[in-house]
C-alpha cells in the first residue's frame, strides 16, 4: 500500500503544480481594459451611470428613448436597441407615458422615474 499511496501523492503533486502554472501563465489573458469591462457590463448598469449624468429636473421632466439611445454605446460600438433599453429602463424602475396629440410631432413617449 506504500507504493500506491506514494503514487498518489506523486500524481497530487504534479497536478498541482500543472494547475498551478496553468494559472499563472492565462491569468494574462482574462487581464480586461476598462473599456471592455464597460462593453461587457450589463445594459441597465450602463444605463444607470448615463441617467446619474443627467439632472433630476431634466428627469422629472420626461426622457426620450431615444435621446438616451444616442449617449449610450451598443453591444457591437453602436447604439443599444430600443426594445432592450426600454426593458433596462423598466428594470431600473421608469415607466412610459404616452402623450397623444394633433401637433406635428404626432405620437410622442417619455419616460419618467417611478
């Protein structure tokens, strides 16, 4: 039994070290810039950094979506979706008003802290 455990310990061992070097040698690779760590962030942290920026009486007054979808960046560089920032704005708590009207503007929709 002295051999077989020593075999094990042997084989514990040079595991270990294997992991150990392992680690050691791609812990490079998962080192990310901050602007990666932000593309990866999930949209309605983003978005929460982008409404903190803005004054509580521009907010109180009403947001467009899309007035907030040109200050944020997209998944790809571009601009996040519609339908994936509204979802991050109802997350964070903000509801819809729509606002009917014979103007030229026509249809309009804001949202508005909850």
């Amino acid at each position: 039994m002295d051999d077989s455990s020593s075999d094990t310990k042997n084989f514990t061992n040079s595991l270990l070290s294997a992991l150990v070097l392992y680690q050691q040698s791609s812990n490079r690779q998962f080192l990310l810039d901050r602007e990666e760590v932000t593309k990866l962030s999930p949209l309605h942290a983003r978005l929460q950094k982008v409404l903190d920026t803005i004054s509580l009486e521009t907010q109180a007054n009403g947001l467009r979506l899309l007035e907030l979808q040109v200050r944020m960046k997209g998944r790809k560089g571009g601009m996040p979706h519609v339908g994936e920032l509204a979802t991050a704005l109802r997350k964070l708590g903000w509801i819809r008003r729509r606002q009917w009207s014979d103007n030229e503007d026509g249809f309009r929709a804001k949202w508005y802290p909850n």
